[in-house]
C-alpha cells in the first residue's frame, strides 16, 4: 500500500501552511520577572539541606545508614533472608507476630468487600443506589433533628 494519494497531498499541504504561519509569527519575549525568578531558584538549590537534594549527591555515611536502614527493614518485615544472621530473623517473627493482626484486618476486609460484591451483584444496583439514598436522607433527617434540640435547649435557657 503506498502512501500516495489525495488524503497525504492535503496533509502535506496543511503542513506546509501552518509551517510557513508559524514561523511568520513574531517572537514573544519573556516575562520581566523570569529570568531572575530562575535564577533565585537556581540560588536556593544551592544553599538547602543535603537531606533534600537527590539521593546520589548525600554524604556517605547518610547513603551507607539508609541503605543499612532498608535492609534491616526489609529484614525485619519481610521474614528475614539470607543476607541475615539467625537473630535478625528471630527479631522478624516477633514483628510478624506482633503486627500479625493487620493481616486479619486485611483478610476481614477483603471478605467485606466481597460481600458487599455479592450483594451488588444479587440484588441489583438500583435498589442498592434507593437504600444508600434512603439511608442518606435519614441520617440527614436525624442529624437535623438533633440539631435542632439543640438550638432549642441552647435558646430556651435562661441566662
């Protein structure tokens, strides 16, 4: 298949017209206040903490303690690994242990969510969408309700 025909002339042709009004327009200078907003930033770069430039232009010793940092938590989280001793592995299980429970949480979470799934999917979504907004309106109506008690306990006091 080639790529003659009328559909790439008229393509080449636009091009051409919006080549030639392009470069006919005038240049447009910067604003006033840029360059020396540049360069202030450039100045700052300059004069701010190490701990807030690129990680290769820290100081060795902060580059070996966050890499030493990383390995011991990926150590201590991930159930231990070769590159560590036995005890840094013991330590992990008692991590394990202790924050054993976020993985229940996880696991109850995700059987709520495949509930409300099930749901979804057995009853509908309209009616799913009517009860939410049911719901709404009656927590609306409840909350004002309370509200105003409130305001009328507050405004019926004697002072």
């Amino acid at each position: 298949m080639s790529n003659a025909g009328p559909d790439n002339d008229r393509h080449r042709q636009w091009e051409a017209l919006a080549d030639a009004e392009l470069k006919g327009l005038p240049l447009v200078p910067a604003p006033s206040g840029l360059l020396a907003g540049v360069m202030a930033q450039l100045r700052g770069r300059e004069h701010r903490p190490w701990w807030q430039g690129v990680w290769w232009e820290w100081p060795f010793q902060a580059k070996a303690a966050s890499v030493l940092l990383s390995l011991v938590l990926a150590g201590a989280f991930g159930g231990g690994n070769v590159l560590f001793e036995d005890r840094v592995i013991s330590y992990s299980d008692e991590v394990t242990a202790r924050f054993g429970f976020a993985a229940n949480l996880w696991t109850m979470l995700e059987s709520i969510t495949s509930a409300v799934v099930l749901v979804w999917n057995v009853l509908g979504q309209p009616w799913i969408l009517l009860a939410g907004a049911a719901v709404a309106l009656l927590s609306l109506a409840g909350l004002c309700f309370g509200l105003g008690v409130v305001f009328v306990r507050v405004a019926g006091r004697e002072t």
